[in-house]
C-alpha cells in the first residue's frame, strides 16, 4: 500500500489552524522542528505519542461534500495524504514518509469543544479517520513524496 503526500502544515501556536509550508524537517523522538505540537524532555509523557499528526485528503472529501471548503490544515494536520486509508492502519506500523520514517501511535483524537469545523456541519472526521505518529528517523518532507507502508511494529509503543 503506497501513497503520497499532499500538503505539509505546521502552527507556530497551539490552539490556531496548520498553515501549508513547502517542506517540514522531523527530528527523531521530537516531531517536526517548528511545530508547536513537538515534544521534548518536558513534554508529560501522555502525549509524546503524538508527535505528527496525518489525515487523508480522501476523508477531508467527505466534509467538502457538505458543502465546507477546506483547505490544508483546517484539521490541524501536519501532513494531508491521498492514496491510503489511514484510520485502517494498525497500531504500530511503519511507514517511510519522504525522508523520514514514522510509526503510528494512534488513530483518532477526541475533538476539542470548539473545533470550527464540527460547529459548521455537525461532524468533524479527524477523532476517527486521523492518526498520530512518532518520529523513528528524522528528515524532510515535501509535498509530492511519496508514501511506503513498512510494516506493523509488534513492540508499539
């Protein structure tokens, strides 16, 4: 199962939408460098699962079939994906992303109580067809790479 990348989305802030950047630098076990969602020796130990965050492009068409235009980013996803059915990979699986390689951690992510999008149409697909991942080898990610599924990892975190 192969696919590619679409977008790459950072925010300097939490709490405020991902923007699109022409390319994202991962650092291993920290997330993507300029991220306000990486993590480090003071991040609680809860949520150093979530280092990157993907969701695919084909689920974010499901809500632009209700009539919302969406763009990259408007799900808080750092990297918008077409081609794989993410939310039916399983905990632990491997995938080669452009330079890096990411582990999957978790998929899905309870909405927070003022997410614009569920406001609008009554339903957001990111808390069932997102999912999170860690950083196993830093690197670049552009728009354009594209997407190896590796394996599941049996020892996940």
């Amino acid at each position: 199962m192969n696919g590619k990348v679409l977008a790459t989305c950072i925010s300097e802030r939490k709490g405020t939408k991902k923007h699109p950047v022409s390319e994202i630098s991962l650092k291993e076990n920290c997330g993507i460098i300029g991220d306000a969602h990486a993590v480090d020796a003071s991040t609680p130990i809860p949520y150093r699962h979530r280092q990157v965050s993907l969701l695919a492009d084909e689920s974010v068409d499901t809500m632009r079939q209700k009539g919302l235009t969406l763009q990259a980013g408007d799900f808080a996803e750092n990297i918008l994906t077409a081609g794989i059915q993410l939310k039916s990979l399983p905990i632990g699986t491997r995938m080669i992303v452009g330079e890096a390689e990411l582990e999957v951690t978790q998929i899905g992510k309870e909405c927070h109580s003022d997410c614009e999008i569920r406001r609008l149409s009554g339903h957001c697909v990111m808390p069932t067809e997102g999912i999170f991942a860690i950083v196993i080898r830093g690197g670049r990610i552009r728009p354009g790479d594209k997407i190896k599924i590796k394996e599941a990892n049996h020892e996940a975190h």
